[in-house]
C-alpha cells in the first residue's frame, strides 16, 4: 500500500530512535511513552499488536484506568507526527487493525530493513564465491549502526528482547566481514580494531580467535597467548567455564609454532534473516 496521506520517513532503531522526514530533518517524539509505542511498531512492522501488548509494554503492570483512552490518543500523535493528521484512514501507515494496531512500513524506510537487506546480499555473495564483494557489502551494512540498537528505549520486555536480538545480529555480523577479510590476508590491517573489539566483547570466543590468528600470523605469538590468557580469564571470571576445544586447540598451535601461517576456519555461510 502507498501511503500518499504521509511523508516519506526514514526511520532508525539501529542507535538511539530516530526519524527523518524526506527533508532531512529529524521529527522523532521527545516523550519517552510516544518513543515506546513507535519503536514497538518498527521492531515488529506489518504485524499486529493487541491494545493490550501495547499497554503493557507502556504502563507495565500498573496501566491507569484511561490506558485505552490515552493509547489512542499517542496513536493520533504518532500520526500527526507522521504527516497524516492524526487520522485513521487507509492511506495511515498505523491501521486500526483488530485486536489492536498494525504499523505498515511501506512507503517508509528502515536502516534494519536496509541493514538486512545488504546482509543478505553479502551472504549470496560470499556463497557463490566472491568473498571480497562480501565483505565490502558487509561494512557499508555495518556503517548504518549508530550504537545500540533502540539505546534510547531498552526499558520495557519486548523492547529489551528486541535490542538483545539486535546487538546479536551486529555481532555476528562484524565477526562474518573480519573473517572473510582475515581469509583475504588482511590480519595486519585488523589488529589494532580487533584489540578494540575484545576489550568490548571479553568473552566472545570468535573475536579472541581472530585477534590471536592476526597477532600470530603478523610475527607477535607472545600477545596472541596473552589474548588467549585474557578470555581465559574472563570465562572463568563470568561463568566458571574453560575455552572451546577449538581455542585450546589453537592455543597449542601458537605454543608449538608447528605452522607458519594461522588460517581461520569458516563458519557456515550467512542466511537470510527470518
């Protein structure tokens, strides 16, 4: 559906909410609860949300009695703030849809959907072989994150679930584009972001194999064990747990120096996100 009532918004949850109208200029509400109840929208677009989900996820366990009332005037606000005037008319991107609401995203964009599809794209990529095009689609994907996902909004359950699964998609994703660049030689290239990045993820164990392969294969194996040694210690730190198999088995390939050069072992190839 063209949504010819509204302009055309670029919405971000990719960092702090935000909104841009087709002038450029930013129009996101200021008050907190209008921010809970658009960001529930982008997080679940197309689809329905009871009158019910979306009280809770404002008021919690403890909605006033004019919950109902109220919700359908932040619903007005949202619209106004929209371009539409605050109607429910079919040419509203946020439709009266029973039991409840139902945001409709055509007409609009999303840096999530753009991020999703240039990831999906960097997946078909690398599968049918061309592992440099991945990766170079995979940092302009990464370049649309403005921090935390929803940062501004992570207080209510479903919008904590939601930037939870967001922080993993990032994640995941950046371990993809250095794999692929470390498969393409570049390890001294990614040193220096590497250190940056385990200081921030202390004990994931990918970004520690990757720091200790860069280190080791750019003549530095005394600090790819102590990068061994530091998420060794955060595991055992955070949950009483020792490294993979597969990080010991790299620490003894770094102590016996029985290869002249690490490489990485792929992980399985990218999916399209559901």
């Amino acid at each position: 559906m063209v949504h010819t009532g509204s302009r055309d918004m670029e919405f971000g949850i990719l960092g702090p909410l935000s909104l841009i109208d087709s002038d450029g200029r930013s129009c996101a509400p200021g008050a907190l609860k209008l921010k809970i109840l658009l960001a529930n929208f982008l997080v679940r677009p197309n689809r329905t949300m009871s009158t019910h989900q979306l009280i809770e996820e404002i008021w919690g366990g403890f909605p006033p009695r004019t919950a109902t009332t109220a919700l359908q005037v932040y619903i007005s606000n949202i619209r106004k703030i929209l371009g539409e005037g605050g109607s429910r008319t079919e040419q509203s991107s946020i439709l009266t849809r029973p039991p409840g609401y139902v945001f409709e995203l055509a007409g609009h964009g999303s840096d999530l959907h753009r991020f999703e599809q240039e990831r999906d794209e960097a997946g078909r990529l690398e599968a049918a072989g061309d592992t440099e095009g991945a990766a170079r689609l995979l940092r302009t994907a990464l370049r649309r994150w403005r921090g935390r996902a929803l940062a501004d909004v992570r207080c209510t359950p479903r919008l904590t679930a939601a930037a939870r699964r967001l922080d993993e998609l990032y994640i995941a994703s950046y371990e993809k584009s250095i794999e692929l660049e470390l498969m393409m030689g570049r390890d001294a290239e990614l040193v220096g972001e590497l250190y940056a990045l385990a200081g921030e993820y202390p004990s994931r164990e990918r970004v520690h194999e990757f720091l200790m392969v860069a280190l080791y294969n750019t003549g530095r194996p005394g600090e790819a064990l102590q990068a061994y040694m530091s998420i060794r210690n955060a595991l055992s730190e955070q949950s009483g747990l020792a490294p993979s198999h597969r990080l010991r088995g790299l620490q003894q390939a770094i102590l016996s120096r029985s290869i002249d050069v690490l490489s990485i072992r792929p992980q399985s190839p990218m999916r399209s996100i559901a």
